[in-house]
C-alpha cells in the first residue's frame, strides 16, 4: 500500500493552486501511474479572529481535506507566521460542522464522535473526549461557561465544564428514523438546553441537564419539513419557531413552551457560534479579517477606522480535496471536480500538466456529448454545458455568455445528482439524483440541447419514493434506470427496495418497473454490455447483467467475498468502456475486465492505493481516482507503461 501520507511534500510542490502547473507523473510499476493531487488545497470549516496568550491577533482556522478534519490552523495577523496543530483524534473522514469560541477564549468542535477544545494561549489541544456517534450540528454556552453540543444523526448530546474540567455525554435523546440536523443550540439562564432539528420534520427539543431527559417542546401537529429554530435572548430566555412559512413563535424557559405568535423583538445574545461557515472577523482591537484564502494562502487584514490593508502570505499543509468524479472532455484532458474547495481540474497526460479553477458548485456527475463537457451538480441539481475549445468565463447563472454555462437548476426535485447520461443522439443530457435536504423520491431531467430547455419529471412521475442514481440508452428511444431508496440527506427512507425502469422517452413516462434483485438498496451504475444486454452492479457487491428484451436478470455474482466491493462515490462510473468493446471495472482493491461471452469477472491488477471512483479511458490508460489524487493504469498492451 502507498501511503497517502507520503504525497503530502510532493502535493504542495505541484504548482496548480490558481491556474496551470505541471504533475510530474510518477511511474507506480505494473502499469500504474500516480498524476498527483487534483486540488492541493483544503476547506475552511469555521474561521475566528481572536488573540493568543500574548495578546496578539491571531487566526484561527479548521483545516479539512479528503481525510476530513485533520488540523488547527492558527495564523499571526501581523507576520503571517502559521502554525499548524493535528487534532487530537483521527478524523475519520468527518470534519466540524459546527465550533464555538467562547468567552474564555478556547475554540471548540465536536466531530467524528469526539469533543475538543484548543486554548489559544497555550497553543495546544487542552482536552478531548469520545461520545456516542457522530458530530456536532450545533453548539453553544450557557451562562455557566459550559460548552454544549448537539449532533448528528440521533441528537446526541454533550456538555464540557471548562472550569471544573467536567465532561458529560447525555448520549442519544431524540430518535427519529431519519437523520436529524441541530443547526440552532440554545441555553436559557435556568440551565435548560434547547436544540431545533430537521429536516424531514421540524422540531424543538428541550433538555433537562439535571436529569438528561429531553422532551419535546412543540406539538406533532406543528412539525413540516424543514427545521425547527431556537435563539437565546439577552433576556435569558430562549425563542423558538415551529417551522415553516406560518410557523409558530415560542418562548421557551424552563423547561416550558409558551405561544407568543409572532417573532418577538428581543435581541439575541451574543455568542460566537455556526456552522461549517463559522467566520468570525472582528479583532478585540477592533481590526478585521477582510480575507482569509486557503486557495491563495493570503491573509488580508483591515483596520476599520484607517482603512489600510495588510495581506500576508501564510503557509499550511493539505492533502487536497476530494476529488467527485473524472471523465474524458472534446480537448482529450481528464476533467472533474472537487469538493470542500469546490473546484475545477483538468489533466492533460501529454504536457504532464494541470489546470485548476474556481467553479459553480460541486462537480458530481460528468459526461462529453461531441465538442461539450457536461455537469450535473450540487447542492441545487444544476446542469452546466462547458465548451473547452473557448476561453474560461466563470459561471453566473443569468449570464448566457459565460463559460462552462448555466442551463438549469432542479431543486429540490434534484439536490444531489448522481448520474449524468450523454446520450448517443447528440442532443438529449439527462440528469438525475436524490432530492433536497429531507425530501424523498428525486427526479429525473430531461434536457433538449436544440430546444435549450428541459423536462423535469418528479419523482410521483416516475417510482414515488424512489431516486434514479444510475442511466443507460436502450434502443427504440428508450432508458433504463436503476433506482435507490436513499433520501436525500436528512430524509425518511420510505421504499422497500430498489428497482430497475423502462422509460419512454417520446411518451416520457415509465413503461415497466421491477425490484429484479431482492433486497437491493441501491442499483450503482448500468452499462451496455454485448449482445444488447446491459451490465449492472447493485449496492457495490452485486453485479449482474441484464436482458432488457426479456426484462430478467441473465447472470449475477456477488463479488463481496472474492474481489471486494466496487469503487463509489457519488457519480461512481464503476465501468469503463475502451471503444473496441472491452469493459473494465473498477473495484475498491483493483481493476477488472469482465468476459463478453460467460460474463466472468477477471482481476488484472491490484491497485496500489484505495480506489474511489472513476473512471474513463484516453488512449490506452483507465484513469480513476483515491481521495485527492489521480491515477491511470495501463492494460498490457494498451500503453506505453504497461507491462510486457
């Protein structure tokens, strides 16, 4: 195994921070080739300007990367000096999604079932403690100084007395069958907690320290989709709202919920807390961060009464950022995008060179029709054409003239695409995916590249509950889809399994449907196979094949105990095709080429690292991709590197 770890020199070497840069290619041996990291920079995931123990300004920030939450950035405001310190547990792939910095001066978060604390002035993690899963969503302090969290995904719940150094986990309160967000935390002056939560069903939870039992706070026929909200006020009392657009005000106080109509004007009360987006400007001096890029790693601090900017360079390390998905583009480059920065990249094999850029959104699915290289992307289901023959004009949405462009968006119908099909017409682009946060059953989008609009059909349209996560042409005008029964995230699974479709697309509308497979959650991705079959995997173990004439499975195997599961991802792109009719497919452990005439799965080779998706194939190599890095392989025979 190659250690990811080894690559974090090399990735801060290769200069694609802003625009282009050349890869250095690394020859792995047995036809594997390492490109280097797509996006070598990583996500802010809450900024706060504060001092340390001497009084001077300092940033601080919380580093994540494809590895999740792995370090406190802490940046002098007047050198640009920066420090780096690992957090205290491993990541895990999580990352904060909420932080505090109270009024002692220690910053907080809660996130792959541990609870820190980092004080600044000593420079250091000063505690950490492990609780029930998984991370914070929310977070506040109460009048005490205690520091309170509430997480995701069964309101899990925590408190830390910074005084006494007291740890408690209150362990899971409220249970819903559906994932809950906490994004409002609040604490009254009488001790009691009180957290909003969504997003299948609003609600507010009301939590008794001394006894840690929670009750709720709002009756079951005030809850609609959405989430509950809750705020303290400088009163030391807590507000909440019911949800929705008539939702209901409440004042909340000891442990009791009184209707008072409208949102009442009373202040909140300051307190230094969100989300992932945490970013707290203002110096106790007065002084400001005006900017704070991880991109260009400049810090640009403002002093309000004069004006004048300072910007300073600052250094940190990063492993890059996750890369979504890669495919071939009309200018023969691998192209894709990252996320956590959301980015552009493209890779061109024969310069051994790297373009990154700022893009719309997250790059989740992606697909070439003739000359255009298209999009389908999250979090608000959009499709975006980009023609790489043209200059770069970054997107806005009403501007027709820019570079890759807008065409639509489809939220919440689509929240999180998961399959893009390029069909074969030269004309039609559909796109499809889970729905917005706590919603169940996504559409499916139709887009007609003559016309320059698109068909969106619901989920009601096509199988109610149901997801389309995977696409492939028939004859005859015709798609076969394969199904999940995922929400979107914070949603209420509600089908039993998942199914493959026949949709018309002339009449749009489904022709014939069928759970083929028991059990079945997810059907991952489709491909024409020989003979006018189809090839599929379900739920990364189960590959079968399909005869879309007879409408039954021909051929299944379940790969789990032989060669593993397959890649995945949210646009996973398990097969790959070479155009002479050979198709490979990508497995966590390796890559593998499936026989067209028994339909026998055979491994050629082990890849070196952890495969997490792909896939496309440009002359002779299978490109696919392990977290932040691209990799290439090369069948015997089929390039330069492979192996004799």
């Amino acid at each position: 195994m190659v250690s990811m770890r080894g690559w974090v020199g090399m990735a801060a070497l290769v200069a694609i921070q802003v625009s282009a840069g050349m890869a250095a290619t690394e020859d792995l041996g047995r036809g594997f080739a390492h490109h280097g990291v797509a996006t070598p920079v990583s996500n802010a995931r809450g900024i706060v300007a504060t001092v340390d123990g001497d009084g001077r300004n300092v940033v601080l920030v919380w580093l994540y990367d494809h590895r999740g939450g792995y370090a406190l950035l802490m940046i002098d405001a007047q050198t640009g000096k920066s420090e780096e310190y690992p957090m205290p547990f491993p990541p895990g792939g999580d990352g904060p999604f909420a932080s505090i910095l109270s009024s002692a001066n220690k910053f907080y978060t809660h996130f792959n079932s541990h609870f820190c604390e980092f004080d600044p002035a000593k420079r250091a993690f000063t505690f950490h403690h492990k609780t029930v899963p998984q991370m914070a969503m929310g977070m506040t302090e109460d009048d005490n100084g205690v520091i309170w969290s509430v997480t995701y995904p069964q309101s899990g719940v925590a408190s830390f007395d910074p005084k006494t150094r007291a740890f408690k986990d209150y362990g899971h309160v409220h249970k819903e069958n559906w994932a809950q967000y906490q994004r409002d935390v609040a604490a009254d002056d009488a001790g009691w907690l009180y957290f909003g939560i969504g997003n299948t069903r609003s609600h507010i939870i009301g939590l008794d320290p001394a006894s840690g039992k929670a009750r709720p706070m709002i009756p079951d026929s005030e809850r609609v989709h959405g989430h509950g909200q809750v705020y303290r006020g400088v009163d030391g009392k807590v507000y909440g709202f019911s949800g929705g657009g008539k939702g209901q005000w409440y004042e909340l106080y000891k442990g009791e919920a009184k209707k008072i109509g409208e949102r009442p004007k009373i202040k909140a009360k300051p307190i230094i807390t969100g989300s992932q987006s945490l970013s707290h400007r203002q110096f106790p001096d007065g002084t400001r961060i005006a900017r704070c890029d991880l991109v260009e790693r400049k810090l640009t601090v403002e002093d309000p009464k004069t004006g004048r900017k300072t910007t300073l360079p600052f250094e940190y390390q990063s492993e890059g950022a996750h890369i979504m998905s890669v495919a071939v583009a009309p200018d023969g480059t691998i192209c894709g995008g990252t996320a956590f920065p959301m980015r552009f990249f493209s890779f061109d094999l024969r310069a051994d060179r790297w373009i990154n850029r700022d893009c719309h959104g997250q790059w989740n699915t992606v697909g070439r029709q003739g000359e255009r290289f298209f999009v389908g992307g999250y979090p608000t289901g959009f499709l975006l054409e980009w023609n790489p023959s043209g200059e770069w004009v970054p997107t806005k949405l009403d501007d027709p003239d820019t570079n890759p462009r807008h065409l639509i968006a489809c939220h919440p119908a689509i929240g999180r695409p998961h399959t893009l099909l390029a069909h074969s017409d030269g004309n039609l682009v559909a796109v499809a995916g889970t729905p917005g946060y706590g919603l169940t059953g996504g559409g499916l989008l139709l887009w007609d590249r003559k016309a320059g609009k698109g068909t969106l059909l619901e989920h009601t349209q096509l199988l109610p509950d149901h997801s389309t996560f995977t696409l492939v042409e028939l004859p005859e005008g015709k798609l076969l889809g394969g199904t999940t029964i995922a929400a979107g995230t914070g949603g209420e699974v509600k089908a039993k399994a998942a199914e493959l479709y026949v949709l018309d697309l002339a009449g749009k509308r489904i022709e014939w449907h069928e759970p083929v497979l028991t059990g079945v959650r997810t059907y991952c991705d489709l491909c024409p196979g020989p003979r006018g079959l189809i090839y599929g995997v379900a739920d990364n173990t189960r590959f079968f094949v399909f005869d879309p004439v007879a409408r039954k499975i021909v051929h299944q195997q379940n790969t789990a105990e032989t060669l593993g599961p397959t890649s995945g991802g949210q646009g996973p792109r398990v097969f790959v095709r070479d155009g002479k009719g050979t198709i490979y497919m990508l497995f966590k452990a390796g890559i593998a080429k499936v026989d067209p005439q028994n339909h026998a799965i055979e491994m050629l080779a082990k890849s070196p690292v952890p495969i997490f998706c792909g896939g496309d194939y440009l002359d002779g190599r299978i490109y696919f991709t392990s977290g932040s890095h691209l990799y290439s392989y090369a069948p015997a025979g089929q390039g330069e590197k492979a192996e004799k």
